[in-house]
C-alpha cells in the first residue's frame, strides 16, 4: 500500500506544522505564506529612540546611490580618501577607489582612544564554564603582539593565512591580525574534516595555517590539530602551523614547523604599523558551497565590505553603545565574520562569543548566557529556534530574559510559527524581530526590516534595506511586480564578493550569466502586494541544512569515493528542525557485498570526506537510478519519493519502470 503510506508521511509533515517552505516547492509555500497577516509594527518607545526612525536612508539612497554608500563610508577611518565611489563593469565593481584604510585599525584602534578603551569588546564564553573579556585596550595589545609575531614567521601583505579554531577570543584576534599586516585570512569552520580543510588550503595556498590543540563540543574535544596535522601532510605549501593552547590535549608538535601562540606573542611589542590597505585590496576569502562538488573562494575586499557591514550591523540591529550583542554563529561562517567581529567591532560594540553547544550542560545554555552577560540583542538561525521550541518554553523560562530588546534571525526563511515562538518566548512579545536575508557572497545584510520604521512579518524578510535594489524577476528576467519568481539584485552593494578565489569564469557563469548584467542569488522569492519580500529557498542544488550551506554534488562525490558506491544522487527533504534533511540515493558496484553496516559505513565516509554537517539522515540503496535519456539523473523526482509525494512528470525518463521500483524499495527500507 504505497499511496496510503505516502499520504500519512504527508500529513504528519503538515501536522508538526514546523517545517519551512522547501526549495523547489514554491506553490504550496508560497499558499501558506499569503495566510499570514499578522502585522508587528515597531513599538512607540522602540521608534522612539531608534538609531533609524524615518524613511529618510531609503529616499537618500533612492536620490543618489553612490552618495548615499559613499555617506555610509565616511563613517569610517580613512588614511587616504577614495577619489571615486564606484567603478562598475559588470560584474566587476571597485568601491572607493584610490582609498586607504585598515581594518583593524577601524575595528580597535579608534575606539582606545576615548571612553571606550576599557569597555568590553569581547566577552567569550568557553563551553565548560570558562569566561573571559578583552576590552578595546586589552584587544589591541593582543592583535598588535600577535600581528607582530605573524610577520616574525614571515607572513606579508596578500599571503593567505588558514585559520582552523574553535571559538576562542584568539580566533577574531587572528583575524585582526592578519587584517592589520594585510595578510587574506580564509576561516575553515572546525567542524569541517581534515579532508575539507587540505581543499581548502589548497586552493587558497595558503602558506601559515593557524589552528588550536582542540576545542570543547558538547563536553568532548575537537581534534582540530591532529586533523590539521593530517590536512598539512598534503599542503606542500604551508611553512608554518601556529597552535593555540585552549586546553591541555595531547597534540604532536612537529620541530620546525609548528609554534605555539604563547611563544610566537612572546616579547612582541604592543604596537603594530597598520598596512595602509587600498579599498580594493583583499581582506579574506571564505568558502561556500556552490552547485558543484568544489566550494568556492568567495573574495571579499576592504573598503566596501567594512562599509556595508558597519552601516546595517547599526541599522538592522539598532545597535546602541550601551548594547551587549550576542550571535550565536561560528566565526567559520560569514555571519561569523561580519556580524560576530567586523560589523560590531568596527562600531565599538560589546559582542559575545560562545565557543560550544546550545545544550551543552543543558537545554538552556544560550538563555543562561543572556541572564549572565545582560545580552541585548540576540542573534541566531531558524533551525535553532525550532530546536528551542521542541525542547520546551520551560528552558528560557527558568532565566531573566528582560535585558533582551532586540531578536535576529538568518540562515533560512523563517516558518511563521518559530518566528511567533521566538516573539513570545524569547522576546517576551516586545522585542522587534529582524528576519535578515544575505549570504556569503553579499558580505551584508541586504533584505532586513529597519526595526524602528518597518512593520514586521513574521516570515518575511521585509523589504531591501536602503541602497539596495533587489527585484523578483521571471525566467526571461523580467520583473514580477507581485508573484513568485527569481531572486536578483540590480545594482551593486559595497559588500559584494569581488569573486571566486582563481575562478574568473566561474564567477561570472555563477552570479551573471542567467541574467546578463544582474546578479542573480540562487534564490526563489516572492513580492506581495505591499512590496515585501518572501524567500522561498533555494532554486538550485544548493541545499541548506540547519541553516549551513552543501551542494547536493559535494555530497554525491563523497559517496562516489566510497569503494562500495558506484553511483549516488542526493537530494534535501523538508525536516522539522534542520529546515532540510540529505537524503541519498545509492547503488552499489556489482559484485560487492552489501554488508549489513553499510549504511552507517557510507554515513561515516561522507563524515570523513566533508565533515558531521553534511552526515546523511538517510541513504536508500537502488539498483538504479532514474535518469533521462541523455543519462542525466533527475533527482526531482528523486525528491518526490523521498518527501512521499505523488512523483510528478516522469515521461522524460529513460526507463520509467525505475521510479515504480524505487518506491517499493523506499517504503520497504523505511518500515
Ligand atoms: C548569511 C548566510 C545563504 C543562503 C541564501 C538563502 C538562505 C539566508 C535567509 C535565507 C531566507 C533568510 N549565508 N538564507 N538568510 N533564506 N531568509 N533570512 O546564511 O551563504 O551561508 O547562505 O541562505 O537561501 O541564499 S550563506
């Protein structure tokens, strides 16, 4: 009875009510979405004293663009000023051109010289309980002792530096300090595999690798050097491995090439000359999945995207002086890095850094940290919002939440009903909710209510913040006024990526190509009548699990490099909580054994390959696949049978008998 099983898997995905509007099935997210009414206006008092309190950014921005960003850029410190805002060639933009300016220098060193030399610029929280704060001054000392001690080890302007922490304080300092020397930082995310880290050092070549003996998740230790040990034997490259001590692990130190942080800072001076950087120079690559099986260098560069990061960090997060800001992201991610350290940094703000589990000792470890710190402002994902909501309102209520004034969300869209969690839970049903959409390649915030002026949502970005021009467009790239469509962005933005690291044509076949002279996000969205914007997930093979970026390729060739596997598809499925499950497709080489542990064996080898994020929830084993004619594996319908659906058109196929096999075999393995 395969139909009926179907229909109850359906409904019970319905029932939870949980699940966000999946990629690639706009129609019924999009039904849902145009139920939802409920409008949030800001409050009076909020308005009141917000740092934007009119629309007046919006009509400045609309009159003048590049007046508008190059506004926005006098905030900042300059050593020489740009002789002109923008020099656009699609898809080449330059921003403040002929500028100088150094990052860390905009992140610290301004800010010691008036009151808030001794105010908190980092207060790190460890997992096992351990605290720290660095302020503005203590932060300075320690960049500049640390920058000083990368150029000790030879380390230049433009050389790659890898960085592979935990989240530790040492982990935005070297990020700074390499900022400060002029030196491209590319931050590997620790949970990453050594495997993931060597392709990544690789392909940026990267010649320091910066690491930690481990880090603490979930109360066990991240082997971040022995896997950075592991990822360097094939990095012929990199010269020399710096190794900060977060706890006391066992860790090989290899004569010669590696150093602990504690000696290379040593007898360093305090005081470090900042590289006067061009606003075009690189400040770091950061990779991200694309459609393919190979993550990208996405570049990002300095003027600009210190630009748009502290210009909507204060928009979008109202941040205020007095304000402690708390996102609960890893600096391995690009939130980490524009909105952990960059965005709030550069506006002399207090932020938080957490180094382990949201449930590590308990379900309520973020709201502890709140009660703790006094967090204002608090920032994390969807799908920890939906973990928050399944654990029970009885672990943010054992905590005084009332310091809170302000809740963000990012990753994914945000399902109305987590989003009215987070309002009444957390935000005791008076903190404004910014639901911000961006990614890597934009480097800031693009789509985000202004928290003082926008009526909220719940579910919906809003609108483009101001000097951004994003638009929905149909196949033909023309604009849908109020209709689902394609996701575009018409004009360039400071932040944006200037590119894929070594892959021109990559870059241009990727963002430009669809619509020529427009970037195009990957993104299906959709325009109300009031001009507000609804994303509805990716449109590619792009998928987003708990809120992190893998292509359903990446996953593919993990698998195909299995002994066992000759040939793999992968595809998401709708899930409660990580907005999308991986679910593969696998058929085994003829002539293997189908030992019974190979499920958690091809599990494992994707874990190896990649790293836990991109662990498979579930792997169907097949005897085939279901292809077209021309071969070409049509996981649409793949994804029908995983999310047991009625498999849509399958007249395409090659050999249409497969699908009909396949769904017995699914709903067998399934039972
Ligand atoms: C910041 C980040 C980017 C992709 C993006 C979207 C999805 C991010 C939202 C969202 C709906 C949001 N960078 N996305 N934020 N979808 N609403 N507020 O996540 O490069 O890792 O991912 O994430 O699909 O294209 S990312």
């Amino acid at each position: 009875m395969p139909d009926d099983k179907g229909a109850a898997r359906r409904k019970k995905r319905s029932a939870s009510g949980a699940a966000p509007p999946a990629a690639n099935a706009p129609e019924p997210a999009i039904a849902a979405l145009l139920d939802e009414n409920r409008l949030y206006p800001p409050s009076p008092e909020f308005a009141k004293s917000a740092q934007v309190r009119d629309d007046a950014l919006y009509r400045e921005a609309d009159a003048d663009l590049e007046a508008f960003w190059a506004s926005r850029a006098a905030e900042l410190d300059w050593f020489v000023k740009w002789h002109k805002v923008l020099d656009w060639n699609v898809p080449d933009a330059k921003w403040f051109v002929g500028g100088k300016l150094n990052v860390a220098y905009n992140c610290v060193d301004r800010h010691i010289r008036g009151a808030r030399r001794n105010k908190a610029a980092i207060l790190w929280v460890g997992e096992p309980g351990d605290r720290r704060t660095l302020t503005y001054w203590d932060l300075y000392r320690e960049v500049n002792r640390f920058a000083n001690g990368l150029k000790k080890l030879g380390v230049k302007k433009g050389d790659r530096v890898a960085v592979y922490m935990p989240m530790v304080p040492e982990l935005a300092i070297a990020m700074l300090a390499c900022a400060r020397i002029g030196a491209v930082h590319s931050v590997v995310f620790g949970g990453f595999s050594a495997e993931s880290l060597r392709d990544r050092i690789l392909d940026s070549e990267a010649k320091v690798l910066i690491t930690a003996d481990g880090g603490y998740r979930r109360g066990t230790i991240l082997p971040l050097k022995h896997d950075a040990d592991e990822a360097v034997k094939q990095c012929p490259l990199i010269e020399h491995v710096v190794v900060f001590k977060r706890g006391d692990f066992q860790v090989h130190m290899k004569e010669g090439r590696d150093h602990w942080w504690h000696r290379i800072v040593d007898g360093q001076s305090d005081d470090c000359w900042p590289e006067p950087m061009d606003s075009e120079d690189l400040l770091f690559t950061l990779y991200t999945s694309g459609t393919t099986g190979k993550p990208k260098g996405i570049v990002h560069t300095t003027g600009g995207y210190l630009t748009g990061t502290t210009a909507t960090t204060k928009w979008v997060f109202d941040l205020r002086e007095e304000d402690v800001y708390f996102c609960t992201a890893d600096c391995g991610w690009i939130t980490g890095h524009s909105y952990i350290v960059y965005g709030p940094l550069a506006n002399g703000a207090t932020t938080v850094m957490y180094e382990g589990a949201p449930d590590w000792p308990d379900k309520d470890r973020f709201w502890q940290i709140v009660e703790e710190l006094g967090v204002t402002i608090f920032y994390t994902a969807p799908t920890a919002i939906r973990a928050f909501m399944k654990w029970g309102p009885e672990w943010p209520a054992k905590h005084r939440l009332t310091s809170l004034r302000l809740l963000g969300s990012v990753g994914e869209p945000i399902n109305p009903e987590a989003w009215m969690w987070y309002h009444k839970h957390i935000g005791a049903e008076t903190c404004p909710i910014v639901d911000t959409w961006w990614q890597t390649e934009t480097g800031m915030i693009l789509i985000a209510p202004l928290p003082g002026v926008t009526v909220a949502r719940p579910g919906s970005a809003t609108r483009p913040l101001p000097g951004i021009v994003a638009d929905v467009v149909d196949e033909k790239g023309e604009t849908v006024d109020v209709g689902g469509g394609y996701l575009v962005l018409r004009k360039p933005w400071p932040a944006m990526l200037r590119g894929i690291w070594g892959d021109p044509e990559r870059f241009r076949q990727n963002y430009w190509s669809r619509f020529p002279g427009v970037y195009f996000t990957g993104d299906g969205a959709k325009r109300d009548k009031d001009g507000y914007f609804w994303l509805l997930g990716r449109v590619d093979d792009v998928m987003n699990v708990a809120g992190h970026r893998l292509s359903t390729m990446e996953v593919e060739s993990a698998l195909v490099d299995h002994p066992s596997v000759a040939e793999a598809a992968v595809v998401g499925r709708a899930h409660e909580l990580k907005g999308t499950a991986i679910v593969a497709f696998v058929t085994i080489r003829e002539g293997r054994e189908h030992a019974a542990a190979i499920l958690d064996d091809l599990k494992e080898h994707v874990v190896q390959k990649i790293g836990k994020i991109a662990k498979p929830d579930e792997i169907i084993l097949t005897a085939d696949l279901p292809k077209t004619r021309s071969g070409k594996i049509m996981r649409r319908l793949l994804r029908d049978i995983a999310e047991g659906k009625a498999v849509g058109d399958t007249t395409t196929l090659a050999d249409p008998g497969v699908i009909a096999r396949l769904k017995t075999k699914y709903e067998d393995q399934e039972s």
